[in-house]
C-alpha cells in the first residue's frame, strides 16, 4: 500500500512538474520580450548560422532566455541558416513571433525611387545614405568593362542604363544585384521596336540614350523633349557644337546650382561647348520619354532654345530671334 501512495506521489509530482514546464513554456514562447514601444533592426550577415543569430538577437535585448529560445527554435525546426537581410523587430513581439519572422525570410525592405536623368554619382550617394550599398564599390562596379559585357553595355559605365523607376531593395544585395536589376528594367524600356528605329536613323543604342540623356537633361516638359530633339539632330546635320548647358557641369564635384557662363568653358572632354557632336557617354539615366524623343524628333528647323523662365522653353530657326528670345528671358528674369 505505501509503495502505491509513493508511487502515485512520484507520478502527481511529475505531471505538476511536467506541466508546469510546459506552462513555462509556453508562457516564454509567447510572451512580449520588451516593451511595445522599442523598436530595432537586426541585421544579419549571409552565412550565419542559427546560434549566432541568437547571439545577436541577445545583443539586441530580444531574448530572455537563450536556452529557451534555442529550444523553440529547434521545435519550430528553424536551427538552419536563415536568410541574410536586415530585420526589424518590437519588444511587443513574442520569441515565437521573431523566429517566425527570421524563418520566413521577412527581410526590411527599402522602397527607392531613382528620379529620371539622375546621374551614377546621385545614385550612388543616394544608396550610401540609406546604408544599402557602399558608394565607391557601386561606383567600381558600375565601370567594370567584364561586368558591363555580361550587361549588353558597350560603353565605359551603367550612366545612361539605370531606368528610372521605383525599386524594392534590401541590404543584403550587393552592388551588382542592385545594378543588373536598374540594367534590367532599362532593357525592358528599349523595346525591339525603339531598336528597329534606332537602326533607321542610322544611331546606335549607345548614341540613342546619349542624346536621350542631354534632352531629358534640357526639359522635363514630355511635350517638349521632340523639339529639343529636333535642336540637336538639326544642330548634328549642320555640323554645329549641340551647346548643351548640362554636358559643361557633368561630372564636374565642386559645382552646384544652375550652370553659370564660366561653367561653358570648362575644359572636358563632356563639354558640348568645346567638342564637336555627342559626348562620350550619357550624362544621366533618362526615362523612356526622353528615349523615344531622341528616336523620334519633331519636324521642325528650330536650331536654339531658351528657357521662358518657368521651366518651358522658347525655339527659333535662327540666330536673329534667338537673340531676341534671350532678351525677353533677361527682362522676365530681371523683373523676377
């Protein structure tokens, strides 16, 4: 009889035990690990292993208890390499919430916007500040000869190729992820179509988006890019230096603002006031507008143009009334 009670205590003693255990548990797995307000990032470098995400995520305040925390993570079947990225998390998560999360690979995203007729230079600073890519590396790789070949780029670098557009980035890709994904969009844009004409205009791509770059450079008017276009084709036909403002302060660090009268004669081989034809190389990143105005001038003899003073432009045939159309922008300007 004593041996029953015994054994009958032994028995009511573990399962209290054992449930308590499980309480516990189950108390840990979903309980806050902090307060709702504190919010934090995690970042988690490519090939870490499961204990050493645990480490960081302790260094972050976001684990109570590591052995608890391992052990729901081996019952959740999550001890494995867990995708690299940078993760947000809040104290008013649960250990299971958080394992969750990493399992998932529910990586912090960026939502970047790439402005048309940006520069390489402007989006590489851009991508610095939000700490998504390192500046020179970007920069480095967008001149790489053997990485521009694996592109379909003939030229010196990506200016020119990176389509404006909104991006869903994440700080676990590397520069030349984020490149090929712009480069990619961009070739999407120049349609087989916008090829053909390419051809019958007797232009190649790497012509096309050069010119495509000083117009979308020159107006951000839609309407208006076919008749700067028609400038510098008829200025081209003539023989004529294309006097694009822009090309004389591309790439130049110190200068900043609109384009001053000193900054036409600087000396570069960009500076559509000193070289004969196209430059180099593009000068930014146009849009499919800015493309396909290049491809599709308007019919028209203007050879000038001159800002009206609200960001349009006025056009002329000849050198008598653009002198005029610098006047009356002079006087507008003056009484402004």
């Amino acid at each position: 009889m004593a041996r029953k009670k015994v054994g009958k205590y032994i028995l009511v003693s573990a399962f209290i035990a054992i449930t308590l255990l499980v309480g516990l548990f189950f108390w840990f797995a979903y309980s806050p690990v902090g307060k709702p307000e504190y919010i934090t990032t995690v970042e988690i470098p490519k090939g870490t292993g499961f204990l050493k995400i645990v480490d960081i995520l302790d260094e972050k305040g976001l684990v109570k208890n590591k052995p608890f925390f391992y052990l729901l993570s081996i019952i959740k079947g999550s001890a494995r390499v867990i995708r690299a990225g940078e993760y947000e998390f809040t104290g008013a998560m649960s250990p299971l919430e958080i394992i969750d999360k990493l399992v998932q690979g529910q990586i912090k995203y960026y939502m970047v916007t790439i402005r048309e007729d940006v520069t390489l230079r402007e989006i590489a600073d851009l991508l610095a500040e939000l700490k998504i890519v390192k500046r020179e590396e970007f920069i480095k790789a967008a001149r790489d000869r053997s990485f521009l070949a694996t592109l379909q780029i003939e030229g010196n670098s990506v200016e020119g190729y990176l389509y404006p557009e909104t991006y869903k980035l994440d700080k676990s890709m590397g520069e030349r992820e984020i490149i090929r994904l712009m480069v990619e969009e961009f070739w999407k844009k120049f349609t087989p179509d916008l090829r053909k004409r390419a051809i019958e205009m007797g232009m190649t791509i790497g012509e096309v988006v050069t010119l495509a770059s000083l117009i979308g450079k020159e107006t951000g008017y839609t309407e208006e890019k076919p008749l700067i276009s028609a400038v510098f084709h008829n200025r081209l036909k003539r023989g004529m230096k294309l006097q694009c403002d822009p090309t004389a302060v591309y790439n130049v660090p110190y200068v900043r603002g609109p384009v001053k009268k000193s900054h036409l004669r600087l000396n570069h081989p960009y500076n559509t006031y000193l070289i004969s034809g196209l430059p180099p190389g593009p000068i930014g990143n146009p849009g499919v507008d800015s493309i396909r105005a290049a491809l599709y001038p308007a019919r028209v003899d203007y050879l000038f143009f001159v800002s009206n003073n609200d960001g349009s432009h006025i056009f002329s045939s000849n050198f008598s009334a653009h002198s005029k159309a610098i006047a009356s922008y002079r006087a507008k300007k003056k009484k402004d």
